[in-house]
C-alpha cells in the first residue's frame, strides 16, 4: 500500500509539475516572434552537427576565400560598418598580444566589435539581459585550412525571443543585416 501511495504521490506531483511548466510554455509561445520555432529548430539541428558544442548552434561562420588577407577583411568590415551607420567600437588584436608575450608565432586571431548605440540602448531597455551581448562581435581566426570568420548568430537574437515592439524590431533587424553583410562580404574579399 505505501508503494502505491507513493506513486500516485509521484503520478500527483509529476502531472502538477508537467500542467505548469506547460502553461507557462503555452503563455510564452503566444509572446514569441513569427517563426521561433523554425529558428530553434535550425539551432538545434547545428547543436547535433556540432556534436553537443553550443558554440556551434549560437554563431554564424563563413570561410574566408583563398587569397584575402586578414588587412583586407579587417578594410571590408570597416568599409561596411561606415556604409551602414555601424560604429566600430574596438579592435583585440589577440594573436599580436600572445606573440608580444612568447615572442613565437601565432595563428592570426582578431576579435573586432561594432554597434549602433541607439539600437543598443533601446535592446538592453528592452531586455537588461542583451547587455550581455554586446556589442556585435566579428572575430578572424586562422585554422589550419585558411581564415575562418565568426559571430553570433543574429537570427536568434531578432527573430526567436519575444517580439520586438517596432521601430525596435526594424532597427534591430537592420544590424543584423549589417553583420550579415560584413560576414558575407569580408568572407569573399568584396570591398
């Protein structure tokens, strides 16, 4: 009798848990931009493809074409970010720094940081939490196959989270157009 008790107690406690958590999940679904789920979809479909490493599923990466320099990608990502009203807000030259320190040779690896401050301002109103994410990074890093470019993913930014009231939304898509654009372009050495 006691089992049977404690598993109804069980049974009880679990229903209850699985009724609230899925309410909460249905309240939140209503909140959500058209399309988050497509969006969770694809990053989990990266999550899988990168074996579990969520770096993979949360960031964007293009190879960069044989024979652009990374002066060259570094031109193109300013050139874009002036074209496209993108502050440049700060360049870690990393590879330089440990190479300083050792005094050896490092495989090239620069972090590169833009925003738009208002639209900045405006997010972190939104959500405190996006401060976190900021600003908008681009980092160059050399593999053993050539350059590679990386950065988070924008399109769970704007698109998978809870709607953004406009202008914010068209604001916050713009930047992610930009840093799409800076990725594509420094990607294929297109000043």
């Amino acid at each position: 009798m006691k089992t049977f008790k404690r598993l109804a107690l069980g049974a009880a406690v679990t229903a209850a848990l699985l009724i609230t958590t899925g309410c909460g999940t249905l309240g939140t679904i209503g909140k959500l931009e058209d399309g988050a789920a497509a969006e969770a979809g694809r990053m989990w479909d990266r999550w899988v493809d990168g074996q579990g490493d969520i770096a993979v599923a949360t960031t964007w990466e293009r190879k960069v074409k044989d024979g652009v320099s990374p002066s060259d990608v570094a031109e193109i990502l300013k050139l874009v970010a002036v074209e496209r009203n993108m502050r440049d807000v700060g360049v870690l030259p990393l590879s330089k720094e440990l190479e300083a320190r050792s005094g050896k040779k490092e495989k090239h690896l620069t972090v590169y940081s833009y925003c738009s401050p208002t639209t900045a301002r405006k997010m972190v109103d939104f959500s405190p939490h996006m401060a976190a994410y900021l600003p908008c990074r681009i980092s160059v890093v050399e593999k053993e196959d050539g350059l590679w470019l990386y950065t988070l993913n924008m399109d769970m930014m704007v698109k998978m989270g809870r709607k953004l009231p406009s202008p914010l939304k068209e604001e916050a898509m713009a930047v992610r157009d930009t840093i799409y654009e800076m990725m594509e372009r420094a990607s294929q050495g297109q000043f």
